[in-house]
C-alpha cells in the first residue's frame, strides 16, 4: 500500500466518520415530534429511525451524483482536500451537537469541501452555478416551503376535528405518527446517506481508482447506509428536545401535519438531486405546525438562535476545513500531514464529547 492507498483510506473511514455524526446530530429530523406527543418512545423511535434510514440510502443516488459532479471542479479536488472538508464538517457537527442546535450537517459537509477546494486551488474550482442552484436556493425555499404546508395542513386538520375530545386526537394520531415519522426516516436516509457517498466518490475519482461518471460502487452506498445507521441509534437527545419540546408545544395531530409535510418536501428535494438540509425542512415544518394552530405558543427566540446557526453553517465549516488543509499542506499532503491533522481532528472531537457529557448531560429520559 502506497501513500495514496493510505490517505484514500483516511478519507474514506473520516467519510464513515462523518456519516455517523450526521445520523446521530440529525435523529431529531425524523422522531423529535413523535417523541414530543409520545407516540413513540425515545428507544423506540430511534432504533427505527436508525433502520428507515439505512433502507432509505438505497432509494436513490441522485443526490450522491450532484455532491460528486456540481458543487466543485472533481478535476481539482484531492483526497486530501476531501479529507479537510470532512473535518471541517465532523468539528462543526460536533460543536453544535454540543450546543444543542440543530443545524445542517449537509451544509456543514459542504462548506467544508468548498473552504478546503479554495484554499487549495482558488474560487474557480467552485461550480457557482451547482453551488448556488442546488444548495443555497433549494435551503432557502425548502423550509420555508415545509413552514407553510405544515401550517396549512395543521389548520384544515385541526378545522376537521375543532368537536373532537383531547384525547380521542391524541389516540387517533398517534396511530398516524408511527406512519408520518417512518416517512421522515426514510427520506432522511435518502437524501442525508447519499451526501457521504458523493464525498467517497469524488475521492475514489481523485485516487484513480474511479473514472468520472462511473457511479457510485456498491460498497459505498453500504457502508454509507450502514455509517449513518448506527449514528441515529446512538440517539440525538440534544437536539431532540430543541426541536420536539423548545420550538413550539406540539401535540399528535400536529406531529403528524408536520412530519408528512417535512417528507413529502425531502422526498422530491431527494428525487430532483438537491442536497437540502434535512435539518432545516423538518425545523420549518415543525414551526408550521405551531402557527397553523391557534393559540399554539411558538418561541421565535428559540427559532432565530436555529436561524444563526444555520446562516454560520457554511462560512463556519469552511473556515475550519480551510484551517485542516492549510494544516495537511504544511505538514506534507502524502501521508503525515493527513495523519496530524486527523488526530488533532479527533482529539477536539473527543474532548468536545467528554465536555457536553460532563458538564450538561442529556439522555432518552430528558427528552
């Protein structure tokens, strides 16, 4: 094994790396609601969360292809430039995990890639046109699209059932929520799972050992769905009580408005190739559900502090990845560059981890 053979290595096991963090920081998209009304409960609906989306990684891999072809130049990228986006991404995930934010891992994995991709060869191997039509547009209209169908489907709902006892909505769509939530898993899988395939094959081109255009390989699309599997096991409890509990009080029925209304808008995000942030859709379609029923309370502080993590999102993990490959080019872009900066990676993602742990614990019982 050669010193590519050994970066390409790091690159893909950081890839799996981040994938995991993306499961288990982005949980919340899929069972913060159903958790909320106590549908499920939080063992429950993580350990599904975590199968739906294993399965949803194999729907489709259009949006793997937009990662690996639209966002940068693949003639520019290295595997060492993937590897600095990819701590730049993990960094990001990890610090506002610990803050309990639920902001984009998919922003934060692709702001990484473009800060390193700068760096190292300039803005002219930033694809504007992918970058701007693909990621910022679709991450502006998508939550606000998901805002207003939650809010329009909570009001006829709750117009529907205005005679209806507290109790007979909560039994009725609880039953529903089961549905509403597996939906979202799936759809998280699909669009989330293939963001990290993308990334493993930009660098398997950048190695070599994949002509462009060849697809994604089987193996990738498996250790992917696997990678982000495990992640969502591991339980978000963080972000779980941000966006079940502190956003808006939330019953059954508009857990359910809001989960149908977050996958519908992910699952054609997914099919039409966009790279959205999971993460803001079901944000905004929990929002929705807030406004679309009088008299709910939604706590707009709560919202905006969401809002600034989402808007440092991509300058913020670019920066840090910027800072990894200056890093790696200093030290030597073969093989110990790469291996300093990982650890050093690690090392602040670990202390990061025992930080939250010790200091503010969160668990299944908290949410």
């Amino acid at each position: 094994m050669d010193a590519a053979d050994v970066v390409l290595a790091l690159v893909v096991l950081t890839a799996l790396a981040f994938d995991f963090t993306n499961g288990f920081h982005d949980t919340a998209n899929a069972m913060a609601t159903s958790i909320a009304t106590r549908a499920l409960s939080a063992r429950k609906a993580v350990a599904l969360a975590a199968v739906l989306n294993f399965v949803g990684a194999f729907l489709s891999l259009e949006v793997a292809a937009t990662i690996a072809e639209d966002i940068v130049d693949p003639a520019a990228i290295t595997p060492a430039i993937i590897l600095a986006g990819l701590l730049g991404g993990i960094l990001w995930n990890l610090l506002t995990w610990r803050l309990g934010l639920p902001s984009s891992s998919s922003h934060a994995l692709i702001g990484g890639v473009v800060g390193a991709v700068v760096v190292a060869a300039g803005f002219d191997a930033v694809e504007a046109d992918g970058l701007v039509g693909e990621v910022l547009v679709p991450s502006v209209i998508a939550p606000v699209l998901a805002l207003v169908v939650a809010g329009l489907a909570t009001f006829v709902v709750f117009r529907r059932i205005r005679d209806w006892l507290p109790d007979r909505i909560q039994s009725s769509f609880r039953h529903g929520q089961l549905a509403s939530a597996s939906l979202v898993a799936l759809s998280h899988g699909t669009n989330d799972a293939q963001k990290t395939m993308g990334v493993i094959t930009l660098a398997l081109v950048a190695h070599g050992s994949l002509d462009r255009g060849a697809g994604v390989p089987a193996w990738v699309v498996v250790c992917a769905a696997a990678a982000i599997s495990l992640g969502t096991a591991i339980g978000g409890w963080r972000i779980i009580r941000t966006v079940g509990h502190r956003l808006t009080e939330i019953n059954a029925a508009q857990g359910f408005s809001a989960e149908t209304s977050g996958a519908m808008v992910i699952l054609a995000a997914s099919h039409a190739g966009f790279p959205l942030s999971t993460t803001h859709v079901t944000s905004g379609a929990v929002l929705g559900a807030g406004v679309g029923r009088r008299a709910a309370e939604v706590r707009w502080g709560v919202a905006g502090q969401m809002v600034v993590a989402w808007l440092l999102t991509l300058p913020a993990a670019a920066l840090i990845a910027a800072v990894a490959y200056l890093g790696v080019d200093e030290l030597g872009g073969e093989v110990v560059g790469p291996l300093v900066v990982s650890a050093a990676a690690a090392v602040a993602a670990v202390g990061l981890f025992l930080q939250a742990q010790r200091n503010a614990p969160i668990t299944a019982k908290d949410v």
